[in-house]
C-alpha cells in the first residue's frame, strides 16, 4: 500500500503541456530549417553572381593598366565615352602604349554584341582611329558579361587628366576607379 501512495502524489505531464511543448518545438526547428535555407540560397545566389563580378574587376584592371601606361588617348566622340560604349562595332576609345619593342601600338576597346569589353590591337600609325587597322586576329576579350563602360574627364592639377572609368558588371555591380594619365596623353 505504501508503493501505491507513492505513485499517486507523482504528477505527470498533462496533454495541454504536452501539446504546448511540442507546438513550440515545432515552431523553433522551422525556424531554423528556414534560416538554413534562406543562408544555402544566398550562398548559391553569391556564387553565381562571382563569376560576373569579377569578369567586371578583371576589365577594370586592364583598362586601368593600359590607361596609365597610355602615351596618348583618342576618342573620336567624346560624348560617347560619358554616355557609354555602344554597340556599334567601331571603337570609342583609343589609346596608344609602348610595345614590347618600344615602338607605339594602338589598343582600341568597345563593347562587343555579346556583352563582352573588346580589345583590338593594331600598328598606331596615325590618331585616326578609322585609318587604323584592326585585324580580326588581335581583338581579344577582356572580360564577358560586361554591362556598360563609362569613362568621364576629371579636372586634374597642371596638365595632369584624371578619368573615371565607371563599369557595370552583367549583374548589376558598380565598379569604378579614378585613374591618372601621364602627362602629355591627352591632346
């Protein structure tokens, strides 16, 4: 009888806490199922986004590279370097640079129908970008997945020129930088 008496004072949980208990348990692993989902989509957005972005970086760099290596620059329609490089297949912007045997070489940019930053490389026997010849050999892709490129004139110290070089990358990413020409490159 003992035994019994025992057992009786015990209390067990009622089906309301019971009910209760499993409803928030319920609620906090949804919670957290959704939280890893929302971070595995997020991740998976991100690693397709980086292949584009930096497609865009790498445009960038070179651009900038040629710009402050450039001995002059060229732009047949300035205003189309502000608005941006259309797709028209001619070349809105010209530089020239030492070549690997001092000699000038041209590079010209533009947009390519693909969404792609074009590099053509020819002789630079004259600033006459129609007189220069591009052969369908020397235009290289810099970078695919381009969006636009802008490049705009900033007032600089003496006869020093600054430009901003403002690209769009194929998913949206701004990119830009400020780059110095050396003195003489603009005329």
């Amino acid at each position: 009888m003992r035994g019994m008496s025992s057992n009786r004072s015990r209390r067990a949980f009622t089906l309301t806490e019971v009910l209760v208990a499993s409803a928030l348990t319920l609620i906090t692993c949804g919670s957290v199922l959704a939280l890893i989902t929302m971070t595995a989509d997020a991740f998976g957005r991100e690693d397709r986004r980086a292949p584009v972005f930096r497609a865009g970086v790498e445009a960038l760099e070179v651009m900038t590279r040629d710009l402050q290596a450039c001995r002059r620059i060229y732009a047949p329609d300035p205003s189309a370097l502000e608005s941006g490089f259309s797709l028209d297949g001619r070349y809105p912007l010209v530089i020239t640079v030492a070549g690997s045997t001092g000699d000038p070489v041209a590079r010209g940019y533009r947009l390519g129908a693909d969404g792609s930053l074009e590099r053509a490389t020819g002789e630079a026997t004259s600033l006459d970008v129609e007189a220069t010849r591009w052969p369908a050999e020397s235009v290289r892709r810099v970078a695919r997945g381009v969006r636009s490129v802008k490049i705009r004139s900033l007032a600089g110290p003496g006869d020093r020129c600054r430009l901003q070089v403002d690209i769009v990358a194929g998913d949206g990413s701004p990119l830009e930088t400020q780059v110095v020409l050396p003195l003489g490159a603009v005329r």
